[in-house]
C-alpha cells in the first residue's frame, strides 16, 4: 500500500479541516495510506524577523522525513500539476512503491531546506492558501487523481 504524509505545520486545526482530511483519508484507504504529520508551531515572539521560527521548523520536518521516499515540497515557486498530470503521477507512485512525503509549511512558509531537499516542488496556486486548508486541498486532488485512476465517474 502507497503512503503518503502529508508533513505539516501547524496548531490545533478547525473541526471541519480535520474533517475534510480524514473524509479523502477513508476514500482512499483501499490503495493509499494518507498520514498525517503535525509538527507544532514554534512560539512566535514580538520580534518581527520569522525566519529563525520557519529554520526551526524545517529542522524538525526534515528529520521526520522517511528514508527512501519521495519529498514533494508545497511551494508557490513550484511547478503546477493539473489534475489529470497528478494522476499520471499518482500511477507512477502506485508502480512505483515509494512512500510520498508531502512538505506543507506552516503561518510563515516553509523552510528553505524543506525546498532544497524535496525531489519535486508543487504549487497549488499563485494565491497564497491558509496552510490548514491546503492539506483538504491536496488530499481531495490525490482522491479525485485516483478516481480518473479507476475510471470512477467522481472526476466529472
């Protein structure tokens, strides 16, 4: 069975994100594993220079990455994927058999490193997307990849 972990960072999210995730979790639970890994917010203080909080962050993403997998780092500089190349590459992942670790930042970004160690770099939009939201969204388009997959009628 295919793992894929959706690396994150966050704080206790809204009812209805958890939700969302666990709903596209069970969806897929028949030929994909979707993982969720919350790494805490740092405590932000008044200053207003973030980086050092984000690098400390990246530290603790990057030593909860799995060996041998795929790294996919969330990024706006990133390439866009439409669903129909996700699915290609969700096939490819499926033959495959590597586990996907999937990078999401948290408020202020991702680390740097997250970015330099990730094999590909995927982005959603050009908007800027509340992190929390963004784990439903990918999640959702792993689901709906998979249904074209299967030739289910979900994808119309």
């Amino acid at each position: 069975m295919l793992q894929l972990r959706f690396i994150t960072v966050s704080n206790k999210p809204p009812a209805w994100i958890s939700e969302g995730f666990r709903e596209y979790a069970k969806r897929l639970s028949s030929t994909c594993h979707l993982e969720l890994l919350e790494i805490p917010v740092e405590k932000r203080s008044k200053q207003k220079n973030m980086q050092p909080f984000v690098e400390r962050e990246g530290e603790k993403m990057l030593a909860s990455i799995k060996p041998g997998g795929t790294v996919i780092a969330l990024d706006v500089q990133g390439k866009l994927w439409s669903t129909a190349d996700l699915s290609l590459r969700l096939q490819g992942w499926l033959q495959d058999g590597k586990n996907i670790d999937f990078l999401i930042g948290g408020p202020d970004g991702l680390a740097p490193d997250c970015v330099k160690r990730a094999s590909l770099r995927w982005s959603l939009s050009p908007l800027t997307l509340p992190h929390l939201l963004v784990r439903v969204l990918i999640a959702e388009q792993l689901y709906r990849a998979w249904t074209i997959l299967q030739n289910h009628p979900y994808h119309k």
